[in-house]
C-alpha cells in the first residue's frame, strides 16, 4: 500500500496574537515544523505545541527561518555560510530542549520561507543551513522541496531526507514554488487541493502549473498552517488519499540519490 506523510507548518503565534488552528491540525497531521522564535513564535508558544505534538504522537520538526518577525521570515536576507550555519544551529538547539522538556525529540528539520526559498535555488547555501544541522544531531532527517537544490545538498551530504511536495503552493517548471506576489500562487479551494495531492503521489512528480510533471521523492506532503483554510484543507487531502487508497505514516528519511532508493 502506498503511503505518504502529512505535515504542516505551525507554532508560529506570538504571545496574545494568535495564527492558525494548531491544535485541531495536530489530530489531522503526521509531522509538525514547528517554529523556533525568529520568524514566528515565542517560548511559550513552542513548549505548548510540543506538548501538543507529543500528545497527538505527531512527529516533530524544527522549522528555523530568518530573523524576521515583522516579515514572518518571508523577506531575503543575505548571511554568509558561518552565519547560516549558527542560526540554524541556534534555533534546532532551542526546539531540542522544547521538545526534549514537553517528553518528545525532534526527528526532522525543515527550512522556513524566503530562507528555504533561497536554498531551494542555492546548493551550497542548503548544504550550510544543513551542515548546522547536522553538527548538532547527525541523525536528524531533513525535509528539502523536491527536486530542487535542496534535494543537491542532502544527496551530497549522505544524510537522511525526506521529499516535500506542498499542497496549497502552485509549482514553477523548475520544481520551486510559484512566488506568493503573484495570481494562483497559494491554493485556498480544499478540493483542488485534495485532487493535486492525489495525483502528485500516484504519479510521483510534482506537476506544475504548465502541466509539466517533474519526477521527485514524494515522501511527505506539506500545508501552510497560518491560511485560513488550512484545517479545512488538511482534512481534504487526508481525506482524498484514503479515499485512493494512499495511506498516512510518518517519514522513515532515505540516504543519497533518489535513484538509489
């Protein structure tokens, strides 16, 4: 029986301000990133949906981003690999020790916004976000966007990874995401969603908005927990994988080139 992973970005209130409906997405989920407090969050914020996700058996993930409240990490920053490295290495530590208090571990670390966005275009800036990582917990699995420069560096560095394909995202023709400026690039109709997501894991390729499939590691798919139909779309897309006969289980990592299995 074919199977994939369900995650979404969440964790990412601050203090009063409330974003997302986290606690409803954990019982619809597999794994969780969960923001570390640069781009969103705070320290209350992450103990609590730690808590959450080891109450739920949800996976947890790390999502750090750039120093960015105000932008919600969605801005360019530019940061040479050392930096990169620490601020990664900054913000696992932190949601280590969350989730290491709240009876849980992180398992996987997944880059966040305009900071993923960028190494998904950029190599070796992925392999320096990754190599941080990876100083802290050499076991850890990283999530990369499919078939992207991601998916370079974690092949080149012979760690675990897992291939993410985004339900709520329209794709460009070299398998990055569609920039949120313009017209169709964030999908709010469940049902849209729940038909792509069906037909990206039985093909095993991300399919573009050209029509264009891009053959790629269809291991966990992601959803966007600050949209407003998030909860709605979580609930579709689960929903229509059982319905094709696609099951829901956490990502186990795979190592090297996808052809290498």
């Amino acid at each position: 029986m074919t199977s994939v992973d369900l995650n979404a970005d969440m964790g990412e209130s601050f203090g009063p301000w409330v974003m997302g409906q986290d606690a409803e997405l954990l019982k619809v989920i597999t794994s969780a990133n969960i923001a570390c407090g640069f781009h969103a969050g705070d320290w209350d914020v992450m103990a609590a949906t730690m808590a959450e996700a080891v109450k739920n058996g949800t996976g947890i993930g790390a999502h750090p981003g750039f120093p960015d409240l105000q932008g919600f990490g969605r801005r360019r920053m530019s940061l040479p690999p050392a930096s990169l490295r620490n601020l990664v290495r900054y913000q696992l530590g932190a949601a280590r020790a969350m989730a290491q208090a709240a009876g849980g571990t992180v398992r996987h670390l997944k880059l966040h916004g305009a900071l993923a966005n960028m190494a998904a275009e950029d190599a070796a800036m992925a392999r320096a976000c990754y190599q941080g990582a990876l100083d802290i917990d050499p076991d850890i699995i990283v999530m990369v966007l499919a078939a992207t420069r991601q998916q370079t560096a974690v092949e080149k560095l012979g760690c675990r990874w897992a291939g993410e394909i985004f339900a709520d995202r329209a794709y460009n023709d070299d398998a990055t995401l569609v920039d949120r400026s313009l017209p169709g690039a964030v999908i709010h109709d469940p049902e849209v969603a729940g038909a792509r997501m069906v037909a990206m894991v039985q093909a095993g390729a991300i399919i573009t908005e050209s029509g264009k499939h891009i053959p790629a590691a269809v291991d966990t798919i992601c959803l966007h927990g600050d949209g407003k139909t998030a909860l709605d779309i979580a609930r579709k897309v689960r929903g229509a994988l059982a319905d094709a006969g696609i099951g829901l289980r956490q990502f186990e990592g795979r190592q090297g080139p996808v052809s290498a299995g």
